[in-house]
C-alpha cells in the first residue's frame, strides 16, 4: 500500500504524469542457467500480477496519446517485449491475458517462421557444442575460443554476445556461420514466432511494432542499409497483419552506441509515429517520442521490484542523442 501511494506521488495523473514502459525479450517454460536474465514464466507471472495491482497499464498507441496530450492516469506503465520470440506468444500472452494485460511486440522480420537470431545461433551452438570443442576466431578481444562446462558456456556467451552484436551484419553473420559449422548441431526452427502466431497476437489486442529485419546494429549500417532494414522490416509485418505499423523499437537500443540522430530523422521521414529505446528511465510530456525510455525489472521479491520500479522515475536520462 505504501509503495503503491509512494509510485503514484512519483508518477501522477495529468500533465505531471510519468509512462513507465517495461521491456522483456522471453518468456522462458523454465529457468536457463545460458540465459539468466530471462524470467521463466512463473516468475514472469509474478512480475505480472504486481504490475496489474500497481499500475495502470495501457496498449502502448494509447498509452503515448494519453501522453503527448497530458493526459495519463496515474502510475501509467505499458508493456513491450523486443525480437518476435515464439514464446511471447505461448508463454507471455496468456499471463498477459489472465492480468487483463496489453504489450506491444516489436519483431526483427528476417526470424519470422523458422528463422533464427544471430545471437540465439550462438547460444545454441555453444550450448549444444561438445565440451571438448576449440574454435579459432579472428575476433579482436576474443581470440580461440574453449567450449567447457555450463558455467565456462556461460561466461563465454557473456564475452561473445556483445562483441559480436557490434560488428557489421555480413562480418557478424560470417562469425556466427563458423560457430554453427564447427558445433555441428541442428539448429532449432520454433524459436521465432511464426506468421499465424503473429496475426493470432494481433487478433487477441496486442500491438505489433517494426525492429528491423535483421536486428543489426544501425551504427555499422550504410544509412541506405539502415533505412532498407526499417522500411522492409515494416513492409513485411504490414503485409502479414494487413493493417499499418507505426512503432518502432531501436536494435539494441543505446543512443550514440546503436542508433544516433540520422536514424532518429529517418524513424520519423518514415512515418512512424514514436520510437523506443532502451535508455532506463520514465517518459514524461517533455520526453522525445523518437527515444522513449524503457525499463527491465528483474526482481523475484514484491517489495523489490516496487522500489526499483519506483527508483525508475528517479532515473534521468542524460544520456539521449541530440
Ligand atoms: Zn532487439
């Protein structure tokens, strides 16, 4: 009761009001020691029911509206996931819908049916890769690489992960490819949501928005690249829902790390109407509707994630590009 009074000083009704917009990727079926960020589906569950009790959570269209027009309830908060995984549709939508819950999806297109990130090819192959497996790669800061036990699996994919992520899309695909080749293994073709999946989302209300087509990172893109990712990536997901799209979530998501003011002007060239990042932080009127904030809580205690969604509001954002 107190945290719920404390959040709604913190993100009043009207013109002083705060939108807290919350940022998952899965929803796993069980904890992932390669994965440990990721909630299982009983603790995103959890995460669930405490955001329905404390807050007023609305479709994210309405929600930057209600925004822009001063107009929020208060401690306002709507719910994205990023990168079209399947399980948004057979774990996350139906919490969402016992909670009475809407989120937007923002779907990198190029994964769609039976596709696979490239960060995902990379977990599966050092996951399932033997543990007597050596790989040399011309990675500067990474060298030869050592398949061990999970645990050195884990710490591998923590260095990995984000090295790669940065490098230009055919150099990163290339890397990746060499991974996949030398663990020989089977690659998995449910990860990724599927088109009738995707309509099946859109069908029970949530919103669908662009990400890209092949989740690179736009800094190491041309600007022709970049905007042919955008646009295609749009085109796609407005085929298959038969509907306009126009919300778009960064790759990545780090102002002036992943995306700077070229692609800011080209989201909005484009049309589109708002633009997420992942820079933490609450969005208030003042806030700009091409780098809206987001935020991941990651707690398993009720009173933990009531302060650290609290503490959200108190977090500035300095760090946008301008
Ligand atoms: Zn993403």
């Amino acid at each position: 009761m107190l945290l719920k009074s404390a959040l709604g000083l913190a993100s009043p009704e009207g013109r002083n009001g705060r939108l807290s917009i919350l940022i998952f990727h899965r929803v796993l079926t069980e904890p992932d020691l390669l994965l440990p960020e990721e909630p299982d589906v009983a603790r995103f569950d959890l995460l669930m029911r405490w955001v329905a009790e404390w807050f007023n959570v609305l479709p994210l269209n309405e929600a930057i509206a209600a925004l822009c027009a001063g107009a929020l309830p208060p401690r306002a908060a709507a719910i994205t996931f990023d990168d079209g995984y399947a399980n948004g549709y057979h774990h996350a939508l139906p919490v969402l819908q016992r909670y009475g819950l809407s989120a937007t999806f923002f779907v990198a297109t190029a994964f769609l049916d039976g596709g696979l990130m490239w960060n995902d090819m990379l977990i599966e192959a050092v996951r399932l890769a033997s543990t007597s497996l050596c790989l040399e790669t011309d990675i500067e800061g990474i060298g030869t690489v050592r398949i061990g036990s999970p645990d050195e699996k884990r710490c591998l994919l923590a260095r990995l992960l984000p090295t790669v992520g940065m490098l230009p899309l055919t150099v990163r695909d290339e890397i990746v490819a060499k991974f996949v080749a030398a663990s020989k293994i089977l690659l998995p073709q449910d990860v990724m949501l599927s088109s009738g999946q995707l309509r099946a989302l859109r069908a029970a209300g949530m919103l669908i928005g662009a990400h890209t087509m092949n989740h690179p990172c736009l800094l190491a893109c041309s600007n022709d690249e970049a905007e042919h990712e955008i646009m295609a990536s749009r085109a796609k997901l407005e085929s298959i829902l038969d509907e306009p799209v126009d919300l778009f979530a960064y790759p990545y998501g780090k102002p002036g790390k992943d995306y700077d003011t070229r692609h800011i002007d080209l989201v909005k060239k484009l049309g589109f109407k708002a633009a997420l990042s992942t820079c933490w932080g609450s969005n208030s009127v003042e806030s700009d509707l091409y780098q809206l904030s987001r935020f991941t809580p990651w707690d398993r205690k009720r009173w933990r994630f009531g302060l650290r969604m609290l503490g959200n509001f108190y977090h500035d954002s300095e760090e946008l590009a301008s």
